[in-house]
C-alpha cells in the first residue's frame, strides 16, 4: 500500500530530505507542500527543485499571514506560478478562531487569490476555522474553481453536503482521530468517496498516540505517520485500508492532475 500526503509544511523541518527519506519507507509516495506566505514560498519552491519526483508545490497566503503581506504579494505567487507551472494555489482561507488579522483582512486576500485560481483553472487548498457562513459568503462573491480542498476539514455532516454541491474535495488529517472529536469521524463518513484525501499537515495536527509510528520531539507529527493515520481513518469508514489507500491514491491524482512531478 502506497499513499500521498494531500497537504503538509515540509518547509518547517530542519532536516526535510531525513523526512522524506523515512516518508518512502513507511509507504508514502509522494506530498504536496503548502507555502503559507512570502517568506516560506521560496523553501517551497527550493524542495520541489530537490525532489521532484516526490514533492508538489503549493503556493497561498495563508489568512494568519494576511496582515504581514507586502504590496507585491500578488505578483511574487504569480511568479512562483509562472515558475512552477505544474504547482497548486494554497493554502489560503478564512480563519474565525484568531482575532487578528480580522476576518475582512482575510477575506480581501483570500478572494484574490480565489479570482487567480480560477483565472488559471488551478485546484486550490483552502483553510476554513470558524468561519463556514463567511466561506459561503467569499464563494457567492468569487466562486471557487471547479475544485477546491477543504484541508483537516473539521466542519459537521451537514456542511459535507452543502460544501460537496460546490465542488469541494475533503482531505483527513490524524488530529481528528482524537476520541473528543467523533463528530468530524461521523462526518466524514458523508463524504463521497471519490472526494476524499488524507494528508499529515505535518508538522501540525498531531494524531493521538496510539496512530503514531514515527514519534518527534515538542509534539511535532511527522508526515510518515500518514499510513497509519490513513488505517485509522479506514476503521472508522468500514473500509479496508488497501481499499482506501487505492481510493485516495487515485483522488490525489485525479484532484491535483499531472500536479505530481514538478520542475523549475
């Protein structure tokens, strides 16, 4: 069984190329790396340069980094799009659990670069906390391109619906096989299979101890703990775990196309 990480940080790991060698041997075939804003985009860009056959860039503002963005944001990502011709747009989105940058900050950066994916006919990443009303609200005013991931969607079986109608895929992050969290597991089982992914957001969202196999210090969640983070996730399903890994092996690829094999 083979699976891709449909959503990490790469760039934040000192020693990524140890990462990804150990992401091979625990079964994961390939990331996509998400740029959260100016000052990581070039480490981002910088990996898939390193290894091509492994890593796909993404490159967004992410809506804590609203706020910090220079007056050439726009054109530096639509350079790292024009360099990277084969890169998704991400991770962009709205976030209701901060206060700062407010929630109209967010949304002025976030509808541009909605208006920029669609312009590019890009799938895009998006990062939504706290703030699905004001998601809808961004949508009736920019539509999304025809798809867009709710990455570590955390959002209720009602929201899968309304959320899928518009085109969204949703990806699983091991957080949620937190016990406190079986609300998002029974949502998930709403979600249509061919809409869904897994990734790590290493190295964020820690799963809970007993889905780790790749433990690392200050509570930090390796990406190689994607296969077992997947297996928990197809407990919860009723699926068999090489059942899932085929399914979202081929969502990964048929959501980010020939998205897989980047060069400068």
């Amino acid at each position: 069984m083979t699976f891709h990480d449909s959503h990490n940080h790469l760039q934040r790991f000192a020693a990524p190329a140890r990462i990804v060698a150990e992401m091979r041997d625990a079964g994961v075939a390939g990331c996509v790396v998400n740029g959260t804003c100016e000052d990581d985009w070039e480490a981002v860009a910088r990996l898939a340069g390193q290894f091509p056959d492994f890593v796909t860039p993404a490159f967004g503002l992410h809506p804590w980094q609203a706020h910090r963005r220079s007056d050439r944001w726009q054109a530096t990502l639509e350079g790292q799009l024009d360099r990277f011709p084969r890169a998704s747009l991400g991770e962009c989105g709205l976030d209701g659990w901060v206060a700062e940058p407010p929630l109209e900050l967010q949304r002025e950066v976030f509808l541009a670069q909605l208006a920029l994916a669609r312009e590019r006919r890009l799938p895009v990443t998006i990062h939504a906390l706290h703030a699905w009303e004001p998601l809808f609200e961004a949508f009736r005013d920019e539509p999304p391109p025809e798809k867009f991931l709710l990455h570590s969607f955390g959002g209720s079986a009602e929201l899968v619906k309304r959320l899928a109608d518009l085109g969204a895929w949703f990806s699983f992050s091991g957080h949620f096989l937190q016990p406190r969290k079986a609300k998002v597991l029974a949502a998930f089982k709403q979600v249509p299979l061919d809409r869904l992914l897994v990734e790590t957001d290493a190295p964020d969202m820690l799963p809970p101890g007993e889905w780790i196999t790749h433990p690392l210090p200050d509570g930090q969640n390796h990406p190689a703990n994607l296969p077992r983070i997947a297996a928990g996730l197809a407990t919860a399903l009723g699926i068999d775990p090489a059942r899932l890994a085929s399914i979202t092996a081929e969502n990964h690829a048929d959501f980010f196309r020939d998205r897989d094999r980047n060069g400068a």
